[in-house]
C-alpha cells in the first residue's frame, strides 16, 4: 500500500482501507499497557516524585524495548506486505519505543474509535431495528438523527482516507527507526528490484498483447481489405478502366501498409524466435541485411523468454546502428556460452567512435540489458573496428 494508491479511483472499495483499520487497531492494542504505565507512573510520583516516576517510565520502556520493536516490525507486513529487517540501533528502537507508549498507540485508540464511530453511525438505524436496541444515535437539538446518520455517511470517506493516512506515516516512521540507514537502504534497493521485475513483466505481458492484437486484428482485416479491392479491381476492368486503376492504386497501397505491419509485428517479437530461437531469428535477422554479416552461435540451451527477447532486441538495434552510423561493409555476430552467461558479441569493420554518452542508441540498449541482469561494454576506437560485448545470464534475477 502505497500514498499514490489513494488517488486511485474506488479506492476505498478495496481491502486496503481495511488493512490500514486493522493496522492502526493492532497499535491501540498498546494503548492497554499506556494506560498501566501511566497509572503506574502516576502512582510512583505521588510516592516517590516525579523524578522517581519519569525513571521508572523510561525503565519500563527499557524493557518493552525489544518486544514492541519485534512487534512492530511484523505489524509493518499488514501495510506494505513485508517484514522491516531484525537489525536497529538500541538506542533507535528505545526511542521508538518510548514514542509508541506515549504517542502511537494513544493516537491509534483515538483513530480506532473515530473510525469504529463513523462505521456505525450510518448504520445505526439498521442495528437498531434488527437487535431491538435503544437508539444509539440520540440527539438533542436543532439536529435530527436522521441528518446526523446522513452527516456520518459523508464522514465515511474520510475517515477512511485519514486512517490509510495515518497507517502509511507510523509505517514510515517504524520503518526508519526500527533498521539501521544501511539495512534501510538495503531494503529500497531490494524494493526497486521487486519494481524493476514487475515492470519487466508488466512490460512483455503488454507487448506480447500488442503483438497478438496486430496480429489478430489488424493485419487480418488488412488481408481483406486487399482481396476486396482485388475483385473490385477484377469487376471493374472491363467497364471503367479509370475506377480499376484506382482500385489498383488503392491495392498497392494497403499491401505495403501490409508490409510495414508485419514488418512492426516482426521486431515486436519474432515467430521464428519463439519457435526455433536466437540463432534462427539472428540469422534471418542477417539475411535481411543489406551488409555482409557472419553469424556464428554456439549456445547450449536456450535462455528464457524475457533473456531472449532482450537478447534479440540487442543484436537488431547493435545491426541498425552499424547501418546507420558506422559505413561498415560487414559485420559479425557470435553467440556463445561462458561459465553461467551468454555472450553476445556484434562487431563491424566500420570508422569507429561509437560511444554511449554520444547517443547513437546505446544507451538505451545497456538500459534494456541491465533490466534483466546483464551488461554491456562497447569498444569503438576513431578509425574502428567497433565491438559491442553483451553479458546476459541464462535466467532473469529472482526478486522474491
């Protein structure tokens, strides 16, 4: 559960408000031993004074020092779905410790009631009727009951936000105060991978609709638009000579549209690369080439579909950017297997001077490597040859 989730559309007709509920509910559970505390520190000044009762209130912070800050750090998982990491300052989880007893949990009581108030109240009416109870809205005034039910049905909502609110700030605060800076930092490089991974996903789960799509859609209805206006051509032949070389026209051009869409299909991903793999769709891949390229590859196995795809999209941007930039007259690829990574190697005889802060594409091919756990060196002295070098593992990381 995130801040940029409230902004979200039914955002309250999801668990989260609730999850928030019972976060902030489990934090008024310590409201219980506040309450003791706070008699017993009461009762200490009375005695002894308030020295002797501000000592022994720290004291009993001491203590609770280590299982609240355990608590805490699994309470953390009904928020953000994980578990803050074992490892603090003393002094971090004592001062959390003392502000939990003394502040936390006493605003959550307050927010557990505030919320627990404006879920009945507009229900309220309902209760009363099925349990045969007195009336727990009762007000006396101006007011009506009815008006006040319809004032917490508005209230609803907000509260609602408020606790989600209030739930994502202590869960931001335990989260620093209960790991040291470097586990923190630990913890958002671990959280960015879990995003690196779900946006690879969310990424080839979207292109792979976009394919099938185009496919499916598109370019059918583009083969029947081009048989159509074949037999308008037929029928028109003999009758008007000017409608049939319209019709004409008109075929040609839907057949290069044909041509281009399938050719956009094709660098989405590939038929021969799902079927028979990165050496077949390199090799056609070259064929296609206007320079001479050699291609040699020596894999084992196939690596999986996200390493795949991200190994082609090397090889054919690497193969545009010799044509575009370097007035090579060929080039060559090799594939090859070291220790646990593929190696992919794109060389071309061509002038040189291929750098990634100079743009050229580069950078945006070291960007897609690393997305699945590779890396990508270019050496490309003035005059060439230029040799870009891709290390990618057989397997995406596993993010957990």
């Amino acid at each position: 559960m995130r801040a940029a989730d409230l902004g979200r559309p039914r955002f309250l007709l999801t668990g989260r408000p609730w999850r928030a509920l019972w976060y902030v509910a489990l934090g008024a559970l310590g409201g219980l031993p506040v309450l003791a505390l706070v008699r017993g520190a009461m009762a200490l000044e009375t005695e002894w004074g308030l020295p002797v009762a501000v000592a022994g209130l720290l004291g009993m912070n001491v203590l609770l020092a280590l299982p609240v800050s355990a608590a805490e750090r699994r309470r953390l998982k009904i928020v953000d779905g994980r578990v803050a990491p074992s490892r603090g300052c003393p002094w971090r989880l004592f001062g959390y410790t003392l502000v939990f007893t003394t502040v936390i949990a006493v605003v959550d009581l307050v927010a557990l009631v505030a919320a627990l108030c404006a879920v009945i109240v507009p229900l309220s009416p309902v209760l009363e009727f099925v349990f045969e109870i007195e009336p727990i809205v009762n007000v006396d005034g101006p007011v009506s009951g009815p008006a006040a039910v319809l004032v917490g049905v508005v209230f609803v909502p907000v509260v609602g936000y408020l606790v989600v609110l209030l739930a994502l700030g202590q869960a931001a605060v335990a989260r620093r105060c209960l790991t040291s800076p470097e586990a923190w930092l630990a913890d958002q490089v671990q959280e960015l991978s879990h995003s690196r991974s779900r946006l690879v996903d969310a990424f080839e789960a979207e292109r792979t609709r976009i394919e099938r799509n185009l496919h499916d859609g598109a370019q059918q209805r583009l083969v029947a638009l081009i048989m159509t206006l074949g037999l308008a051509e037929l029928e028109l032949s003999g009758v008007s000579e000017a409608g049939a070389r319209l019709v004409a026209r008109a075929r040609s051009e839907a057949e290069g549209v044909l041509a281009e869409l399938r050719e956009l299909i094709r660098g989405i991903r590939p038929q021969v690369l799902t079927d028979r793999g990165l050496p077949a769709a390199v090799t056609e891949l070259a064929d296609r080439c206007p320079l001479a390229v050699d291609v040699r590859f020596t894999l084992p196995r196939r690596p999986c579909p996200q390493v795949e795809l991200a190994a082609y999209f090397v090889v054919s941007e690497a193969l545009a950017n010799v044509i575009k930039h370097s007035r090579a007259s060929s080039a060559q690829i090799i594939g090859s297997a070291r220790d646990d990574h593929m190696v992919l190697v794109v060389r071309d005889d061509g002038i040189g001077g291929a750098s990634p802060e100079r743009g050229t594409g580069l950078q945006g091919l070291a960007d897609r490597v690393a997305v699945v756990g590779g890396s990508m060196a270019v050496s490309s002295p003035p005059g060439g040859p230029t040799e870009l070098r891709v290390e990618l593992p057989w397997e995406t990381p596993d993010f957990g």
